[in-house]
C-alpha cells in the first residue's frame, strides 16, 4: 500500500476538514489502483465524508472507468436529486462503452445542461460514425464556445469529411470564436486530401500558435502523411519545445521511408517513449526482416510498464511467427487474454498465423473460432494456415464456408493446390473463380502460370497468356516473369524470349529464369550472352542459380577455362559462398572435357563432403574416355557414398548401362534386392486430354479409368510385336 494512502487512512480530519477533502480528492485523480481506492472509500464512509458531493463524483468516476457498475450505483445513491455532473459522467461512461444510444437517453431526459453535457454527446455520436445526428445536435447547442466546436470539426476529419470540416472551420471563425491548439491539430489532420496546409499554417501563425508544441506536431505529421518529409523535419529541427509526440511523429516519418537504421538511431535519442513510439518501432523491425529486435524491443516495453496496444500487440505476433517462437507465442497469447483482447479480429487474425506457422492447426483454429464477428482477413488466415501446412482438404471447406470471398481467398487456395502439387485443383479453383465472376490479379496469374510451367501444360500457359493480355497486366514484372518461365519451361524457347524482351522492368527473378531457360533447353551460347549483356546492362548482381546455369552451359559448350573464371569470380567478384552443385558443375565441366586427374583432384579439394553426383559426373567421364584407373576409384568411393541411398545406386546402375557395362549394371541391381532398396523417387507422367491433366505414377493404380489404359497398352505392345516380327520376315526373304 502506497505512503499517500497510508497518510489518509491515518488521519483523523477533525480540524482542517477542506483540506482533508482536497487531499482525497487529489488522491482519487491521480491514482489509478482500484484497490486503493475501495479502502480509501471505506475510510470515507466510517468518517461521514463520503457524501461530500466532489468526493462523490470521484468515486463514481473511479467505478465507472474501471467497470464496477454495482459500486458505481451505491455510489449514486449518495447524490439526492438531480445532479448535472453526475449525468454528464454517466454520458461519458457509455461513450467511451460505445453505448451512444443509452447515452442519447439520458441526455434526452435531463432537466438541465451545460457545455460538456453536449460536447460529450456529439463527441460519442462522431466516434459511432452518426454524423449527421451529431450535426443535428451540434446546431442547436445553446453553448457553442471553442470546445463544442472543435469537438465537431475534429469528428468530421475522424470520419473521413474534410470538406464539411473546411466549412464548419471557416464558420467558426466568421462566428467570432478563436481556434485553440486542438482545432488546429484537427483541422491540420484534415488538410491532406485538399492539400490546404500552406492556407491553415497562414493562420496558425495569424493567431499566433506558430511556436504551440502541439499545433507543430500536427504540422510535421501532416506534412509525413503528404510525402514532404524534408519539410518535416525542418520543422521538428526548429521546434524550441519537443514533446514525446513531437519524437514518435519524426520517429514514424522514418518508419514510414523504411530507413530502419535513422528509426533506430531517432528512437534511442527521444528522451520519452509512450505506447506509440515503441508500437512504431517493433512494427518496423517486424515488417523488415529483424523480428528478433522485435522481441527484444518488446519485453522492454513491459518491463518498462507500458501497455501494448492492438497494433503492438499483432506486430509481435508476426514477429514471433517469422521466429516460430511458440512459447513465447504463447505467454503473448496470455497477455492478450488477460486484457480481453481475444475476440478482435485483428489480433486474432495474428495468433492464427502464429499458431499455424508453428505448425498448429489445431490451436489456431481454436483461436478462429472464438472470434465472435469474423471478417475476410480472419477467414482468409484460417484458411492460409491450413493451406501452409498441406491441408487442403480442410482449407477447401472453410474457403467453401466464408460468405463473400475476396481475391485473397480465391489466390490462397490456388496457391495452397500449388504448393501442395496438385496441379489439376489449381485449374479447378481457377475455373470456379472465373465462374464465380471474380476478376483474376497479378497473382492469380503468376500462381496458375507457375502450375503450367510446372507441368509443362504450354496450351494452357496460352490461354493464361491471352487472358493477361486482356487485363492489360502482360507487361507487369511478376506475370511476365512467369510467362518467361512457363514458355521456357514448356520447350518454347522463342516464345520465352519474346516476352522476356518485351518486359519493360525485369527484376533478378526475371533474369534468372531467362537465363536458366536457355540454359536447360540447350542454348548455352545464347546463355552465355545473355549473362553477359545482364552485367553490362542491368543492376541485377549474379545470384547462386544464374552462375549455376552460367557453369551449365559452359559445360555444355566446351569453355571450361571461362567456366573456371566464372567459378573463381563467385567469391572474389560477386561475394557468392559456392555450394555442392557448383562444384559438381565444375567436375562435370573438367570430366566432359577429359580432364579427368584435374576433375578428382577438384573433388578432393572441395571444403565439405562432394555430393554424389560429382562422383558420378567423374565416373561418367572415364567411362567416356576410358580411364579405368580413375573409374575403379571413383566406383569405390560411389558405392562407399550409396551404402543406404536407393538414389544413388540407380545412378551409378545408369551409368554402367550407357557405358555398356551390362554385368555391373546387374550387380548394382542384385545389390540393390539383397538390401532391399527401391527407387525412392517415384516417377511421374502426365497428359492432358480436354483441359484435363491425367497423373500417372510408378507402381500406381488409382486412375479410374486403369482398365482400359491396360488394355490399349496390351493392344499396343502386341501391335508392336507383330510390326516387328513383320520386318524380321522381310529381311529374310
């Protein structure tokens, strides 16, 4: 229990009794503790003082803002008859509730009111958005002073009408009424859509609050909001005062430009944070990449006693989602209870992607279920959760539950069949969004081209490719990127290289596909030029897949010198830490080209263990120049590497086949059943008949129509049989 209370519990206010009231009253404004209070109200009753009507109106202000509404109403009893403060705290009370209508009643119903009984109503009707009601009231208040104004024209900028406060502005000052600080804070907040600061600015100077610390901060925010962040911070550097306000808006300008680095050096200078200093900056690094200063940041905040808003709150939860940080997820989670805060859709949107990021579905539905009224971003991150975690099934009937589904929803789950690889439920969903009458974006298109070129489906990547065409998005980064990819990915190689050329931006993912499409089809020249126009043309560094592809088609195409200075630039040049398949790219280059003791003496030198097929790429060297020396070492040293991998047995088995090696090729087999091994990958093929993809895989019998695929095949194998036994006849005669 604190010394102030300690004091007034011990005092007996027989003499000085004013002073005594004067102290309790201070008490109850400045002490926000429940506990406290309550016994403090208790010594009041056994005094006989808690009738005294300021120390009254205290009391009930204190239970009302801490929602204990049976002591609030003994607390009434004490007032006999009608009493003007009281149905004003009353009115306040079911404001700040959102209870405007209760509020509305109880004003109705006075005798008698003052200035802050229609202030407070027309304040409560603006926050709820009933504008027009509040203007209705605001017109026939008899007690239109400063204050009643400004509480107009401030809830018309919070409502989004910035010409109608323009007007009630310039009637209030044709009304004679002189602007404080607050108005012009408002009327500065609204100055954004019409661009009237430079005129508003005029006259806050005409009046005089040129220097007002608060005005100045509405200046620098507005002027962050309008884009002119240089001219706020003019106006912050020559501000003579600085509040803790006057530090977050600077703080938010370079949060708002993502200059991470003048944020944090701003933040560490601000000689007062509040709530939304510290809000701004754990946002910050959660949105760029730097969630675990984003926890740090956080626990400081509580063990500096703040209280973390909304916003704060579902910025963590992102950060720990980044993180997967379940436990400390989970604790956030129980402060979030604690406060109440479990039904907003907001934060619970972040708790579900916290809890399905971490891998629990369940309990992020649980999280979705609590929220009492739903909306698209909450039924949109349930469904993205399951989608993450490969469930589609579930994902399917909750996007089939959402009421009005918007284009995030339909791109989830054409996202999530892709990511899942069931290529034929992309088109499905693709279908019914068209369907449905929902225009596909930049993303729809990227994720179903993406589908094409990953079944090579180039009918279907032409239909898409009209279809942007028509949107008029052919040109846009991402799906041109796609197209690129998709036309490569399908063998059209023209057609990939036409778009690519008529893309008017191409980012890195734009130049990589470009030059891994050549590279894959079999244009290594073409490559090889193309890389090098990017690095005389483009910005775009190299990045681990183009010099991969670089070192591709140089193997193809004999450089092996040029490969070798593109492999040394890796490091020296690009700054690019060379991983297993660039080195066995390298041993494929010097293998192919017989370079054999130079390719092994490579492999030897690599800094970590060589993958299997650069063994294998050597192997196929020697069995091409006839090196059994090197052959015989590399074969031991593959079959060291394969002892328990089924892969890399069916690689040196293939191997031994092109090379004619039929006996070796039966001894790996007779190896690989002794060991029981099986081909771990299984293959796949695919055809499309009537916009239908059909999969097929090894040893699968699921097709419904296996019956008569079977039997076509018969037919087929024994038509072949019978051509050839044909031929065989006409040789002899």
């Amino acid at each position: 229990m604190s010394t102030a209370i300690k004091t007034l519990l011990t005092t007996i206010p027989t003499t000085n009794l004013g002073t005594y009231v004067q102290k309790c009253i201070s008490f109850l404004k400045t002490h926000n503790s429940i506990t406290e209070g309550t016994v403090l109200h208790g010594h009041l009753v056994k005094t006989g003082l808690s009738s005294e009507r300021y120390i009254a109106v205290r009391l009930l202000i204190m239970y009302l803002d801490t929602r204990k509404p049976k002591e609030a109403t003994q607390v009434l009893k004490e007032f006999k008859g009608f009493d003007t403060i009281v149905h004003n705290c009353l009115i306040n009370d079911h404001v700040k509730r959102g209870n405007v209508d209760e509020a509305r009643r109880l004003f109705d119903v006075m005798p008698k009111r003052n200035d802050v009984t229609w202030t407070a109503l027309i304040s409560g009707l603006m926050k709820c958005g009933r504008v027009r009601e509040a203007m209705w009231y605001f017109e026939r208040n008899p007690f239109r002073n400063v204050i009643s104004w400004t509480a107009a024209i401030s809830g018309l900028v919070q409502n989004g009408r910035s010409f109608e406060m323009f007007k009630l502005f310039r009637n209030m000052f044709e009304s004679g009424v002189r602007p404080n600080d607050v108005t012009f804070s408002s009327v500065l907040s609204g100055c954004v859509e019409f661009g009237f600061g430079m005129s508003v600015l005029g006259m806050v100077v005409k009046v005089g609050f040129e220097k007002n610390v608060s005005v100045l901060n509405s200046l620098v925010s507005l002027c962050v909001r309008m884009g002119e962040m240089g001219v706020a911070r003019r106006v912050f550097d020559r501000m003579e005062k600085r509040d803790v306000v006057s530090w977050t808006a600077i703080l938010d300008m370079y949060v708002r430009m993502g200059d991470l680095r003048e944020a944090r050096r701003v933040f560490y200078e601000m000689p007062e944070r509040n709530e939304v200093s510290w809000s701004a900056m754990i946002a910050r690094c959660s949105q760029s990449g730097y969630p675990e200063e984003a926890v740090v940041l956080f626990r400081r905040m509580i063990e500096n006693r703040l209280v973390p808003n909304v916003s704060c709150l579902a910025s963590i939860l992102s950060a720990l989602a980044s993180l997967k940080g379940l436990l400390v997820g989970m604790s956030v989670h129980a402060h979030i209870l604690k406060g109440g805060l479990e039904k907003d859709a907001f934060i619970s949107s972040s708790l579900i992607d916290l809890y399905c990021k971490c891998g629990k579905t369940e309990d992020g539905r649980l999280a979705f279920d609590l929220i009492s009224e739903k909306n698209v971003v909450s039924w949109n991150s349930m469904v993205g959760g399951y989608c993450l975690n490969g469930q589609m099934e579930e994902a399917k009937v909750l996007f089939d539950s959402i009421p009005v589904p918007n284009d995030v929803s339909w791109n989830t789950m054409v996202g999530g069949y892709l990511e899942s690889k069931e290529f034929d439920k992309v088109f499905e969903v693709f279908n019914e969004m068209l369907l449905c009458g929902v225009t596909p974006n930049i993303s729809t298109f990227s994720s179903v081209l993406s589908c094409c070129a990953s079944i090579a489906s180039l009918e279907k990547g032409k239909n898409l490719h009209g279809k942007a065409i028509k949107h008029g998005i052919q040109y846009d980064v991402f799906v041109g990127t796609t197209l690129t990819d998709m036309y490569a990915k399908s063998g059209d190689i023209d057609n990939s290289k036409k778009v690519f050329d008529r893309m008017p931006k191409k980012n890195e993912i734009s130049w990589t596909v470009m030059i891994q499409g050549l590279a894959e089809n079999g244009f290594a020249e073409e490559c090889l030029s193309l890389f090098e126009e990017m690095r005389r043309t483009s910005t775009v560094a190299p990045n681990e897949l183009i010099l991969l592809s670089v070192l591709f088609a140089c193997s193809h195409t004999g450089l092996i010198d040029k490969g070798l200075q593109y492999f040394n630039s890796m490091v020296s040049v690009y700054g690019i830490k060379p991983r297993g398949r660039h080195y066995t790219s390298v041993v494929d280059m010097l293998s192919r080209s017989g370079r054999l003791s130079e390719a092994e003496d490579f492999i030897k030198s690599m800094p970590f263990e060589p993958e299997t097929s650069a063994w294998a790429a050597l192997l196929s060297g020697c069995n091409r120049y006839k090196n059994d020396e090197i052959a015989e070492r590399t074969a031991r040293k593959l079959l060291e590497l394969v002892e328990r991998n089924s892969a890399g047995y069916v690689m040196l088995s293939n191997i031994y086949a092109l090379a004619g090696r039929w006996i070796d090729v039966r001894k790996i087999r007779r190896l690989m059943r002794d060991r029981g091994l099986k081909k771990s990958a299984v293959g796949c093929s695919w055809v499309e008949v009537k916009n239908v993809v059909h999969c097929f895989y090894a040893e699968d019998a699921s097709h419904c129509q296996l019956a008569e695929i079977s039997d076509l095949l018969e037919l087929l194998r024994l038509e072949m049989q019978v051509r050839e036994l044909s031929g065989k006849i006409c040789v002899q005669f």
